[in-house]
C-alpha cells in the first residue's frame, strides 16, 4: 500500500524506536499499527493517546506565537497554561509570514517559533503543530501569502502550480517540526494536516484525497512521524482512516449543532447572558464512532471564545458569552462523550499586530479567552477551567471507560428537568448531569440512582436532595481511587487529590449552599479535622460524609484520606504544581506557575495581585524552609501539618509618561498631494493582463490589484496622471475594494474630493465622484490612499476567495489615465526583515521607514500633536519618545494605549479617521474611530522597553474635508500589575530608521 511503502523508505533514517511488523500485509495494518512501524513514543487505540506508555488525557488549548511577538513572554503564556492543569499547546504557523516572497522562507526574531517550541518544552508542555498551509485563523488570507493571488490553478486543491507553491514553505516548517518531535526529545506529539477542509463550492472535486496526500507527504518527507490528525469542522468523515488516499492517523470527528467546527454558542456577542437553544451537541458520541470508531475521540477544535467583527462588541462580551458556565456545561458535554483529546480555540488569542489578521476581525485577538490579550488570568473562565483540567489529569479511570452514546432522562437521576450521561469503566465511572434545557437558569432538585461496586444506590443516603443551579453541570463519580482508597461515590465534584507526605489529599467543592455527600469504602470512622457540619453514618460498607457547601472550608480524615471541603469560589484559589513524580497543593496565590525542591527549600514560583495568605498543604519531607520567588519566607506549620506564610502586596508607583503633555514631532504623510511631489520612482502600474484569476478579465484598462504588483499587505496609494480632455469632465465612477470596514479617499491634486470612510460590512464601495471643473488640455493627478484590512480567508475550496484582489477594481473617466501604485515599500522584497513581509503598507512615512524608532526629526516640526490634528483631509504622523523605568523584573505592568472618543459610545462623534500605532516600529493598532469597536490596544513588554527608551508613533488620516483630530489617546495599566514570577523579559530587536535607499 502507497501509504505504508512510504513510510518504510522513511526507516532508513534511524529512528530508535521501530517495530517491525514482519510479514503482515500493510493493507491489514489498522492506522495505530502502521504508525507504530515508525516510532512507539506516542500510540493509540480507540480509547486515547499513549505516550510512553502511558494513557493522557490530552487538555490542550490554541495559541499562537504569530500573535505575540515577543519569544521571551512565550514561557509566561505556557506557564499559564500549565498551571490550568492543561499539558498541551495546539499552534498554527502562518505561511504568509514566514515566505512573504515565494522561495524565500524567512523566520527569525519576532518571527521565529523553534524558541516557542523550546518554551512550551521549558513548561512541560506538549504540542500539536498545525502547519496549514492552510489555517483559516482569522489571519489574512488564512494563512496564505499574498502572492498565491497570482497562482492560477485553485487553492487547496492538487492544482500543480499551488502544490509547487507550497513545497518550499512546508519543508522548511515540516523540518522545524520533526526535528522537535518527541521521538527527538521535543514535545511535539502531534501533527495536524491543513485545516478545516471540509467544505466547497460546487463544481470542485472535494474531498480530494490526492490533495491531503501530498502534504501528508511533504510532512513524512520532512522527517515527521508522529501521528497525523485532520480538523474536519463537520461530522463528514473526510480523510479519516478508511477513506483511502489523504488520510489521516487520528480523524477529529466533530458534530455541529448551529455552526460548523464546534462553536455551538456561535459568535454573537452582544448578547452574552442569550444562550440559543438546540445548540448543546447531542450526537457527538454517535459521529466519532460513525466516523473514526479505531481512533480515540478528538476534538481539535472547541469554543473557548469567539472572534468579533469590525463594529462588534467588544471582547469582554465575549468573555461573557463563553464564561465559567459555558465551560461547565458545553465542556462537561464533551466528557460525557468521551473525548480524550480535547483542545481549547483559544486559550490566548494575543494581537493581530501588523496587518496579520483578515478583515473580519480587528487589532485585538483577544477572543474573550481564558488568558486575556495583555496575559491576565483574571477572568472566572480561567479558573473554573482549572478545576475540570486538574480533576481529568487525576482520573486516568477516564480514559478507559465507555462513554454512552446519548444522555437518558429518569434512569440515574429523579427529576426528569435533569439528563445523565454515563462514562462506565472499570476503574472509575462518570456521571454527568445538566439540566434538559442547557439553557435554564432554574434550580432544580435531584436524587441520584447509581450502580456501584456496592449495589443501585440512592444518593444522597443521608437524605436531603442534591441541587442543579442553572448553567451548571456536574460530573459525579463512583467507584473512584483515590490514592490506597477509593470513592464509592462522590457527588461533590473533584478538583484534585495528591499524596503528598505520606498522606492523601482529596480536594473536593460543591456550588453555594449546596447539598453534597460522598462515601469512602471500607469501614474506617470520619472524623472532623477543621470546621463543622459535616454528618458521618456508615451505610452499604463505607463511611458516608454530607455537607452543605459553605465558605468556611472543611477538613474531614476517613481512614488514610484527608478531604478538603470547599465551595467553589475557594477551590479557585487552589494550584496543584507538579514536583518531580508528585505534586504539591498551594492555596491562595493569583497564579502559581510551578514548584521545585532544592535540597532542604521549596521553591515555588507565583504571582501575587493582592496581599495573600499562602499555604502549602504536602510540604515534601526534608523541606525545611519555603521560598516565593527566590525570597525565603517566614513559614509556620498550621495545625495540619501544612505552612502558611504571609505575603504582602505592595506595588512601587508605576510612572508612565502623560501622552497629553508630551512634546510630539510631526510630518505630513500625504505629501502626494503636494503639488511639488514627484512621483517618477513610483512602480508603474501597467499590466494589461491580471494573472489574478479571481479578478479576471480586467474592467480597467491596466491591473489595478495590489498583487500584481506585489503589494500584499497594508494601504495601497494610486496616483493617476491624465490630461483633461475637456472642461466638463465631471464625474470619477470608482469601485475599490479593501475588505471589510477598509477606507478610501480621493483627491483631485491637492482636492479632496470624496472619501468612503468605511463601516462594518462593505469590503468594497462604488462611487460616483464629483469634480470641480477642469481646465481642458492641463495636467492633474488623482491620489487615491486605499485600506486593505486584510486578505480574505479561504474556507471554501474552489472560490477561492484568498484571491479576492485588493484595489481599483473598475472606475469610468472621460479621460485616459496612467496608473501609478505603491503598496509597502519594496513590495515582497519588503524593507524591514526583522519585523516581517506584512507590518508595513503604502503610507509616505512608512514607505521611508518613519514608523521605526528615532526617525530624522529635522525632516519633522514640533508644536502639533494629534490632539490638534488636522483642518483639512489628509494624513499626519505624529511620533513622540520617552523612556520607561518600570520594575519589570519582579512586576508584570499590563500596558495599553487608549483611544477615548468625546462620546461614550465606542463610535467617535468627531470626523471620522483611522490611526495606525507605530510601538518601536511595530504596529500595534489599526484605530478606526467611526467601526470600532476597539478603542484599548494592549503593548506588550518586549515590544515596550521596560526600561530604557521608546518611539511611539501615530498615524492620523483625516477622511473628511473639514479634517480630524484624536480627542485623546493615553496609556494605561491594563490589569492589577502582579508581584511575578516569570522569567525577565527580552525586549525584541527593534531596528532603527536608517535612509532606505530609493525609497519614495
Ligand atoms: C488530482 O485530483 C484529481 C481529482 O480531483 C485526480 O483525478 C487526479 O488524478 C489528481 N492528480 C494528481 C497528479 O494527483
């Protein structure tokens, strides 16, 4: 068989780990073993991923390094991630950024991901790697470069001339990726092929399987072989094991209720206390079995979040949308399916700096995900997800047992509001229940009916009635180990449990005021440690405990088994670091990232928001002195055994520089208008033909497409020479075309004489401009500055829409024209390497490299600032620089720029106009006063000088004749600056202005 004759010429390479299958025909071999003919580090069965031998939960969530470009905090974003109990990152690549030239595959610096790869190993973190090339991701194009707009044959499909396009991308990321595999020591487990390849336009061959070969080709040639996975976004078991050519190792079968993926809230986030209703999936068990029944349940994909659109809401609504409960019940949904390999879209979403994200979203990717944007973990989504995590990475009972293939009302509980699911196995089942209607916000009470190694019990046995409050779902257990003891039942629900000094640690929680009991097997009498309430019977041969959940925690010994008993809000505080083998559990700290012991100290390293009560519950034997961030502490021992310590929160004052008073130097950046300008360096646009097939044929006399020329990123200016035929010419028809909320302005010489300034939905605009009367047979010069807010996705294979050009797309003028047209300076030969082929656009100041730290300021006036702005329509620059001198190493400072409009609403009442921030020379912001929704743009540290000098620069293009100004724009600390433990930060290079040879 193709597949296996493949792999087995990949042998050749050593790779330690072979088995050799002799003898057995390949066409035999079922996904699992013919991938065990490469390596057995990381296996699989039907029930879940084995690495090394033993059988993970994989919790992982989505982050990408292309959204922050700062390597140094990449550990930080892991270390946050880890501490949720998750143990894997799943990351795209972004093709168009790292070959923004074709053959010229380019990632360095801020651009660089094998220092991610190096960080999330640092964590203890493995990763799934999602090359593309195709990604969707909300980025431009979805990954594509832009000078795929000129390839003719279709995108994603096996058109020769797109497949030769990707060669040179996908070995050079696919070499990157095998050289970090795990089989090599790295913490790659995982290999997604594409993308999202499930749906086309008609018309198209689809699924085409000689497609997904190829790049699953290119990845084995690479020196990959570690498992291969899809991301199907529906239940159409495309390139699942079975389906012949293309497939994959490891199909992602997911069901969708309302959209396609497994978004099942969708993305409407003005309504986030709304839940639609048949959204919660139902059918997930039956679709994985239907479609993959030999591979372990994969969800690659699954709301965390949502994108915002331009004149969206705002991602803090998000956030609502995709809150704690959401995580309760639509998670709890996936485990009572059985999934084993689940990953999170996004646990940081990070920032769409310079142009790379698509024109359906804006600046800030923040996605309303656990980790906000400027690294926070402040939000209750973050730690409620920290409980389920901890709780499945202590249940590997989980992972063996059977989830049922629908939920069932009046078996295992009364109350017929409520459905259980059962997870059945042998060593630990799971029941989750939720209400009927996921979306109820009733209280709803419930006896349970549960088998048991010890009979069909009725729980609670001590009386009383267990609660559902709302958007909640619990997962309650029998039969489940604990350590040397097990739980007949709990239905308080599990956080962790550690042994830890000799003892075992059981930490569970219930919701407010709630019901809860749970029965240890054997016979030993419980007792009271701290607190009180708690009532002891034994009853079916074990020692039954019933509470109801309180703020005040409890502590109850049953045999060999301290219980920490604590209602939910508590739990939050709580951490479980791992320690070598074992793991320790901290209460009270903002984040502890992780724990080490050094001879005779515990090292814990964690950040601190407020004044904090530290305790250590399992303080290792031998540990004689505690230390938080490499300062010892005075610890005592609490009546447990456990230290506590005290840690006081007392931030120095944080001086950051008052943009209002500082003295700011301005340029003009629209000097084309000028009647002086010259623009003969000026590329001529003068291609009779588009070699874009999607804006093909040509309406224009010339292409008038950005790719043409090589222009793929940012603003495209046009200037467009003609000679007036006669004096009544008066009318410029102009379509152009730049994506949604994208801009255009129109000037007549040094005449504005129209502008498009935009709103949340038109990617393109027609307009019949009206000239001021010409003077026959005189020269004039039209400038017309364009936005492009980035290339378009490419979901569906076959329009490819990635293609749709960016430009003048028609126009009608009595006179001829000759077109000039400038995009980024350089065009794919683009001038700043470090920071990237797509950080720049057509702007003067940004053509001539003005953006980067410390431009030539005698070509600058002092006296205006942006506050002032401008009297008539056109574009300013406005760039001021001061230093920082911030504690960074022991503080994390949250720093943004802030737009504040003179209205409240997000949408400005003065002119409209649109602002690009220039932080160091990497732009951070793309401001449009009158779409929004984004007025807060969060700068990381790295891309800020913590402590030395900054450039920070403002674009301000006026679009109205009256002109524009920003009413204010300051910096602010975005979140509660945190006494920290991560590592320093490395500020990323930032090269300064040197004069860019020919520029214009
Ligand atoms: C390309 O795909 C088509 C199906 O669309 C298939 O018929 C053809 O053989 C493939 N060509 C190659 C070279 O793989």
């Amino acid at each position: 068989m193709r597949f296996t004759s493949r792999l087995l010429a990949l042998l050749g390479g050593g790779t330690a780990a072979v088995h050799a299958l002799s003898g057995r025909p390949s066409g035999l071999l079922r996904p699992s073993e013919r991938r065990e003919l490469l390596q057995d580090v990381v296996t699989f069965d039907n029930d879940s991923l084995i690495i090394n031998g033993e059988r993970l939960f994989i919790y992982s969530g989505e982050f990408h390094p292309f959204r922050l470009p700062v390597p140094s905090l990449w550990l930080d974003v892991f270390q946050k991630i880890k501490a949720l109990g998750l143990n894997t990152v799943s990351f795209y690549l972004h093709w168009g950024l790292l070959e923004g030239k074709s053959g010229d595959f380019h990632a360095e610096g801020p651009l660089a991901f094998e220092p991610f790869i190096q960080a999330a190993q640092e964590a203890g973190i493995y990763l799934i790697a999602r090359p593309g090339p195709y990604i969707n991701a909300e980025a431009t194009g979805g990954g594509f470069p832009g000078w795929l707009q000129r390839i003719e044959g279709k995108l994603r499909t096996n058109a020769t001339d797109f497949l030769d396009a990707t060669n040179n991308y996908m070995a050079n990321v696919g070499a990157v990726i095998a050289k970090y595999q795990i089989t090599n020591g790295g913490p790659i487990i995982l290999v997604q092929v594409e993308n999202e390849y499930t749906e086309a336009v008609s018309g198209v061959v689809f699924p085409n399987g000689y497609y997904m070969q190829y790049i699953e080709d290119q990845l084995h040639e690479a020196g990959i072989i570690v498992p291969l996975v899809n991301n199907d976004a529906g239940p159409e078991g495309n390139n699942a094991p079975g389906t012949g050519i293309g497939e994959v190792d490891i199909y992602r079968a997911i069901a969708y209720n309302r959209y396609s993926d497994s978004y099942p809230l969708g993305f409407d986030c003005a309504n986030p206390a709304t839940w639609p209703s048949g959204s919660i999936p139902t059918a997930f068990r039956q679709d994985h079995l239907k479609d993959s029944p030999d591979t372990p349940y994969l969800i690659n994909e699954f709301q965390a979040g949502s994108f915002d659109p331009p004149g969206g809401v705002g991602f803090e609504k998000c956030a609502d949308l995709l809150n704690m409960e959401f995580e309760r019940v639509f998670y709890k949904n996936n485990y009572a399916a059985g999934v084993t390999l689940f990953s999170l879209y996004m646990i940081f979403g990070g920032t769409n700096w310079g142009n790379i994200g698509h024109p359906g979203g804006y600046t800030s990717y923040d996605y309303g995900a656990a980790i906000k944007e400027n690294r926070a973990v402040d939000r209750e989504k973050y730690s409620e997800l920290k409980l389920e995590a901890n709780f499945l990475k202590v249940s590997p009972g989980y992972l063996t047992a059977v989830a049922a293939t629908n939920y069932t009302v009046g078996v295992y509980n009364t109350n017929s509001d409520i459905v259980t699911t059962p997870v059945l196995g042998s060593n630990g089942s799971f029941f989750v229940v939720r209400h009927a209607d996921y979306t109820s916000e009733a209280s709803s009470n419930y006896t349970l009916n549960l088998p048991t190694s010890a009979g069909d019990i009725s729980i609670p046995q001590l009386g009383g009635s267990l609660t559902l409050n709302g958007r909640d779902s619990k997962v309650h257990v029998t039969d489940y180990p604990v350590g040397s003891s097990k739980l007949l039942y709990s239905t308080a629900e599990i956080f962790t449990w550690q042994t830890v000094a000799n003892e075992t640690v059981l930490v569970v929680y219930g919701g407010p005021n709630e019901l809860h009991e749970l029965a240890v097997v054997g016979s030993a009498t419980g007792s009271i440690v701290e607190g009180d309430g708690i009532t002891f019977q034994s009853q079916n041969g074990s020692t039954v405990a019933q509470w109801t959940t309180s703020t005040t925690r409890r502590i109850v010994q049953i045999g060999g088994l301290y219980i920490y008993i604590l209602d939910r809000n508590s739990a939050y505080n709580y951490w479980a670091p791992e320690l070598g083998s074992g793991a320790i559990i901290v209460n009270g700290p903002y984040l502890v990232r992780n724990a080490s012991v050094d001879g005779s100290t515990l090292s814990l390293s964690a950040d601190f928001n407020k004044t904090t009560t530290i305790e250590v519950i399992g303080v290792p034997s031998g540990v004689t002195s505690l230390q938080v961030n490499g300062q010892t502490l005075n610890a005592s021992a609490n009546a447990q055994g456990s230290w506590t310590a005290s840690i006081a929160y007392s931030p120095p004052t944080l001086d950051v520089p008052d943009l209002s008073t500082a003295t700011w130097y301005t340029i003009d950046s629209l000097p084309e208008i000028t009647a002086a300008y010259d623009d003969s360096l000026w590329p001529n646009a003068n291609h009779t033909n588009t070699s874009n097939p999607i804006g093909s044929p040509l309406k224009t006399p010339v292409s008038l497409y950005g790719s043409d020329y090589g222009f793929n990123t940012g603003s495209l200016l046009f200037r467009g020479h003609f000679t007036a035929s006669d004096a009544t010419a008066s009318t410029l028809y102009l379509s152009t075309q730049g994506g949604e909320a994208y801009a255009a302005s129109v000037w007549l010489n040094d005449t504005l004489i129209g502008s498009w300034a935009g709103n949340s939905v038109a990617a393109s605009y027609n307009q019949n401009l009206t000239l001021p009367a010409l003077t026959a047979d005189a020269a004039y010069v039209f400038t017309i500055l364009i936005d492009n807010m980035g290339l378009d996705e490419n979901y569906d294979v076959g329009a490819d829409e990635a293609k749709d050009p960016r430009g003048i797309l028609d126009y009608t003028f009595a006179s001829d024209i000759t077109w000039k047209i400038t995009g980024n300076f350089g065009g794919e030969d683009y001038a700043d390497r470090l920071r990237g082929p797509l950080n720049e656009g057509a702007l003067f100041i940004e053509r001539q490299g003005y953006h980067q730290p410390d431009p030539p300021l005698s070509a600058f006036t002092t006296g205006t600032s942006p506050f002032e702005g401008l009297s008539a329509a056109g574009v300013a620059y406005y760039v001021t620089n001061f230093t920082l001198a911030l504690p960074s190493d022991e503080w994390d400072i949250p720093l943004s720029l802030v737009f504040t409009n003179s209205s409240s609403s997000t949408v400005a009442a003065t002119a409209p106009y649109r602002s690009l921030i220039y932080v160091n020379g990497y732009q951070f912001g793309r401001y449009t006063s009158n779409v929004g929704p984004q007025t807060e743009f969060p700068i990381p540290e790295g891309v800020l000088n913590y402590n030395g000098e900054n450039w920070l620069g403002v674009t301000l293009w006026a679009l109205d004749s009256d002109g524009a100004s920003v009413p204010a724009l300051n910096w602010t600390i975005g979140a509660t600056p945190a006494w920290t433990g991560r590592e320093p930060v490395t500020a990323v290079e930032q090269p300064a202005w040197t004069e860019r040879v020919g520029a214009y």
